[in-house]
DNA sequence: CATGAATGAGTGTTCATTCAT
DNA sequence: GATGAATGAACACTCATTCAT
C-alpha cells in the first residue's frame, strides 16, 4: 500500500552518497537540491548556500551556474516542466480502448510520470510562489497547463463523440473535475501530509480509484434524479 | 458573471488621520492587511512595514500588538479560522430534502461563506507554509480540515443511507471527489488565475454547477459495468 | 552582622506599596526608581518605561518631568550628590580627637552615610557612565570627588602636622590608601556581590576595621624594616 | 612620568587593503576592537558595526566570526581572562625575598601585566555590566577573583609566618588593602581620568609607591595601641 | 495634569552576491 | 574552475519621544 505520507523524500539522502561527481553533472545536482528545498521551505525560506552545501559545492559554485537565486528558481522551474505533451498527445490520440478506460489510464499515467515523482513539487513550487513570479505562473501556465487542459479536454470530448459521457457535459469546466483531485493530491503530499502524517494515511490506489469511479460515474445511483 | 480574478481585493484607501486612538480597531485592521498580504506574497516575502502601512499605522504600531511577525501570521491564521463547524453541522443535520440538493446547496454555500471570501486566503496560506509552520498546520489540519471531512462525509453517508448515492462508495476516499474541486477553485483563484487573467475568465455559477453536475451523475451516458 | 548580599535591595519593593501618592512626590519617586534601575543596569539597559512603571507612573508622565533619559540621568545624579561636604568639613575642622580616631570615624561616618545607602550606587553608576557622561563626570569630580579627597588630605594633613602621621607621606597619593577600600567596597555591593553572593559574604565591620587597621598601622611588625 | 591619561589608545590606524583574506587573524581583531570600544562606551552604547569598522572590516563580517553581539562580549571577557595564575602563583612561591619585598613585587608586577595593559579594561568591563551579564561575572569571579586573592592572601599569610607582618592581621579582610588600590586605580583609569585629565596627573610610579609604602609601614609614626 | 497609543530613527542580524586566491 | 571570506543592502524589532485625548 502506497500511503501518502512514505513519499515524501528524506532530506539528507545523498548528501555523503556519491563522493566521485563528474563536473558536468553539478548543474544538475544544485537544480535537484534546490527543487526539493524550494518545495519544502517555499523559494524565500531556502538560503543558497543550504542549495550548495546538499548538492555538495561551496556557495560560490552556486553562483558559478546561475547569476542569481531567482534564475536558480527559474531554472528548477524549467528544467522539472516536461514538454512531455507531444509524446503524450500522440498516446492519447492513438489510444485504441473506451474512454472510460483512458480516464482511468489518464488518472493511472499521471500519478506515475508526475503525482508519484518528485515533478509533483513543481506544480506545488508554482502555486506557492505565482504570485512573486508571475512570468514564471505565466510560462507555467502555457507549457503545462494549458497543454494538460486541452488534452483532457481532448479525453472528454471523445467521449463525448463517442457516446459514451453525456451531450450536455460544460468541457470547458468538466476538465476540472478530473483535474482538481490530482492538483489537491499534490498540495496534500507537499503540505500538509509531511506536518500531519496520521491525518493522511492515504492508500494512493484506492485514492486514485475512487476518484475515476466517481468522475465517471457519479455518487448517485441512477441517472434521471436531477438535483 | 462573477469571474476569478475580480475578486482580487484592491489595496486599501483609506489611512486618514494619523494617530487617531483607537486601539479596538487596530487589531483587526493589521490582520485583515496582513492576510491579504500574506496570500498575495507568501510569509517571508511580506514585510512588517508593509502590512503596517496597508492597515494605516507605523511599523513600530504592528509590533505593539503582536510581538513578532511569526505571531502575526498565527493570529491571522487563527482569526479567520472561525469555529463556525457547530453551526454548520446543525444546519445540515436538519437538512430536509434530498441528498443531492444538499450537496448542491453545500457547494454554493461554502462559495459564499467561505470560497468567494477572504477566508479562502487562509487555506491557500497554510498550504504555501505548512512545512514552515508545522504547528499551525496541525492546527489547522483539526480545526478546519478534520470538522469540514467530517461534515462532507456524513453528507455522503446520508446519501449512501437513502438509497441515493451508490451502496459501493469508498467514503473514506469519496469526500476528496468533493473537496478537491473546492481546494483547486481556491488555489487558481489565489496564485494562478491573477497571474493569467486572460486563463482564468473563470464563470463561477457555471463552474460550481458542472462540478456538481458531475460529481452526483458522472461523466458517463449510463450506468454500465466499471471500465 | 552586616553581609554585603544582604544590603542589595529588592527590586519591586514598593511596586504596589504606597497607593496614597501625592502628587508632588512624583519627580523624586521617578528620581528613586531611576537610580535603582540605573545602578543596576545601567544606562542605556534602563528604558523609561520600567523607570515610569516602578515609579507608579506611565510613560508619559516621566517625559512630563524630565524632557528626556538623559536628563534623568543627570537629575538622578545631582539629585544624588549631596553638597553636604561644607557640613562634613565643619564637623572634621572641630574635631577634637587624635586623628587616628578621625581616620576611624572617617570611615565610619562615610559607610553610615553613602556606603550603606542608595547614595553609593551614583558612584558606580558615574565610573561606569563616565565615558558616555563626561560632563556629568566632570561635575561629579569637582562636586564629590575633589572635596572628598580634599577633606581626606586635611585630615591626613592635620595626622602629619600633630606628628601623628610619617613625615615622609606622598600627601597627593596617600589619600588613595584611604579611599581605595571605599571605592572598591561600593564596586563589589553594586556588581559582583549580588551576582556571586556566596563569594561575597562580607562582614562590614571586619572590613571597615580591618582596612583601617591597615590603613594605619601598616602590615608589618615593625617600622624600621624598610623594604 | 607615566601619567594615567597618557595611556588611553589611539584609535586604530590600520584597514588597509579591503577584501584580504586573514581568517586568522580577524577574530583577534575583532576582539582587539571590542575591547577598547567596550571599555570606554559600554556594551549597549557599542554599535557592532562600530567594532567591525574598528577592525577595518564590515558588519557582516563580524557576526561571521561571533554569532551575536552578546556572544562577541563574552568571547572578549574569556579571551582576556589568561588562565597565567598558575604561572604567577608558581613564581610567588618560589620568590626568596622578604615579604616585603614580595608585596611591592606584586604591586609592580600587576601593573606591568595588567594594570598598565589593555587587560585592565576587562576589569573595569566587568564590573560596569556585571548585572547584565552575571554568568560571565561568575565567570570572572572563579577564573580571576578567587584565584587572585587566593595569591595575595597567601602573601600575606607569608609575611605573617615569617614573623615580618602583624600576628593579628584579619587575613580574609587585609586581602582587600592590597588589591583595592590596584582596582581602584583601573576604574579611575578608565572612567574618571579620560573625563578630568587635569584632576588626573597620576604618577603611577608615585601612586604604586605610595600604595606600597602606606600598605605596609601604615600611616602612623610608631606603633602605639590602636586608636 | 496624566495617559498610553502611535511614531520612526536606530540597531542587530541575515543572506544573496562578489571576488581574490 | 572552485572556494569561502567578505560585503552591504535589507529587514525585524526596540524604545525614547510625542501628542491627542
């Protein structure tokens, strides 16, 4: 069982680790440590030289790679903002079963390329802090969001389409009821999970489950009860 | 049509006569532009001498009622979490019509008291800085988090109990189908939707609608098999 | 027996005490408080509003008496420095005793009069404020410390004259071998005793008898044995 | 002569070149600063960037080597609180003169070591803000106090073994006709004499001299019964 | 007169950023 | 390149002083 709480990574996991770092490999490795600190302490609360010290280089090496700790931010920002959508664009438009079923795939895919990695702590990074960098919510927002509306848009229309989900679904505020429970996951998993684990004992599975099957389905047992 | 990003309060304007006594009133003033700063910027990134003039006094007046930024923020975040849980339990244990007019009710009523208010802030607030103030964090993860699961869960049961919403429904789990379109709705509207206006022409009637529509009947046409 | 920890005053002695104040007690009850607190902690470690608060007065009110914390400090120390040397002179000018006896009384009278009191706490209060006081240094050097030693020298002057006292006395330096135990007496009741109390349980009689045991008859058995 | 007045530090003349790296050698320097400026202006009235400027460095650098002001007070106390009493008791031990001799070796030796020194001003700090910071005065009190008196009261005892001072001495209280002349001295150094030069002449080979003489020979011609 | 709410200059401390080595 | 000592702008917080009541 998955729980929630368990995914939240140790701090000091590598910080002795691997002693024989090849040079290259530095931007990288400060871009990691910053991701994991930003997402825990917010973007003000994360000092550069705790960045350098866990990726193993002195302050200065920080500034080597990055002029300043805003590009730093940018940069982690960047490099976690798969441009995925391509790829995933082309698995979903060839994607041969019902529509329920790529729902449920849809749901099953993006917790284990995003939801369960740390790629999650970005969408958390950007809600905190999208209003001290709005170019950033901005880029956000293009490359990300809007891609991953409009596929699930794309989902839902086919089912439409097809006659499998309801003529009269509003698609451009169905999408968030698919969206919605992965977004309030990741809050939970970033937030409040860490400072209250026996609140959150989630079984991601069943998590995950029961919100395709009420999205699909409904709470209600039979169709024709209109509120 | 009430869209998102109207609802971002102007800055204040009033700041009329200066030392006027009045002490009752001056409380409450720092706290009310301390949260929107807070929200609008983060703890860290919000200066003492910034919610002080917002509220209309002199840095060192902040400080006279509360000894420290830290506890400004946890008087905030304790003012606005209102216990108002007693009553709104009363109100819906003696809710007379159907369940799923009362989900729908629900909904519209935690919009108007809660979502199209400042207190929504708050939640954005704790989750930007949970892992910063892990206290406040459990405090509100008790306060407000546990009453208002607990609230939405027997809303369910008594759904599940008539015979109105599926016998099959995983409660435990079930309650984020409902929460989550509320915690994504408060989120956009704080970091994103102010960001990218032009994304967020959010129409709220229509978005509290399909997300009700949704959750009580599904996507789907019909009530088959689970895929 | 007299202990030196014993004559440290409480401080919140009469915090509550006197109800009854009349109205033109004020300066002189802020002069006390004052006197206390800056003795204790000296200057700048004093603030007003604990003067005004032991005083039984606001903050204000001190500011109505004295246009600032400097100028308390000066009033606590002209208020303190007594111009009773005309009285004191007079007293010893008549003197009819051998001065030996003089000598035994000088000590004496000075430890009834200032050592034992609140008076002695000006003269740790200027050695530690001179540098940041100079003028009020300089008064008090030509207010206390130039008539005191000027009073000792006569009387140790008056020892010479009447072949009491050794022919061969450096005059301008002996009196330091009278005023030194004094000096040092007050230095140790206002810092180090009350800090180490189990260090200094002093017997005041032993020490004022023993230093003007000292004082006047030396260490050594015998006169001829010039070192 | 060596006048007391004489013997007040210039400012420091140095800061040259900015940016050399001298770990080493800064938190000496730092130490070196403090100590003066804490001697003439009190903690409080002491701007830590002052003490920095003073070291030629900025006000960052210094809390780069003291984590606090405070704890910059403290480490100036330590650092000049020389643990050299086993070396001198050794010394005092050996010594193969009279007693006489000894007292007056004393005398000299404290003020070349100490009393002459910068170390001087320790004494003079400690006693000022002893109050504020009564560890560190308990510090000083076990570390220097004790042990001096310890030494000198062995003199004393000494002297009286050999039969070259008075059977009768109070030894716990004679103790003080010697070392208050050397405290007395340093609080006029640092206090009163840089206010008043002109009341402040000292001869300090006179005034040691003096001291010395009226310590042991007393003041008295001839040793009749005491008054 | 007395109050105490309000002020704002001043200071300790932090930390992103620089740069000599 | 990499380092880490040094910097100084920025900010939280204090407290003497003012002044409307």
């Amino acid at each position: 069982m998955a729980t929630l709480t368990k995914l939240i990574r140790p701090l000091s996991e590598d910080a002795q680790g691997k002693r024989e770092r090849r040079k290259e490999a530095r931007p990288g490795e400060l871009l990691d440590a910053a991701l994991d600190l930003f997402v825990e302490k917010g973007f003000a609360a994360t000092r550069a030289e705790e960045v350098a010290a866990r990726a193993g280089v002195s302050k200065g090496t920080l500034f080597l790679y990055f002029p300043s700790k805003e590009e730093l931010f940018k940069a982690v920002v960047r490099e976690n903002i798969s441009g995925r959508f391509s790829e995933w664009n082309e698995e979903f438009a060839t994607f041969e079963g019902s529509t329920l079923e790529m729902v449920r795939y849809c749901i099953q895919v993006w917790w284990e390329r995003i939801g369960a990695t740390r790629a999650s702590g970005i969408t958390k990074l950007i809600i905190s802090e999208a209003r001290n960098f709005p170019d950033l919510a901005a880029f956000y927002q293009q490359e990300v969001i809007r891609p991953g509306t409009d596929l699930v848009r794309r989902i839902l229309q086919r089912g439409v389409a097809r006659g499998e989900f309801r003529k009269d679904l509003d698609l451009d505020y169905a999408v968030f009821s698919l969206i919605s429970p992965m977004v309030h996951l990741i809050m939970m998993k970033h937030s409040l999970a860490p400072c209250c684990p026996q609140d959150y004992p989630l079984d991601i599975e069943r998590y995950l489950k029961s919100i395709a099957d009420n999205l699909l389905h409904g709470l209600c047992v039979r169709r024709e009860a209109a509120a």
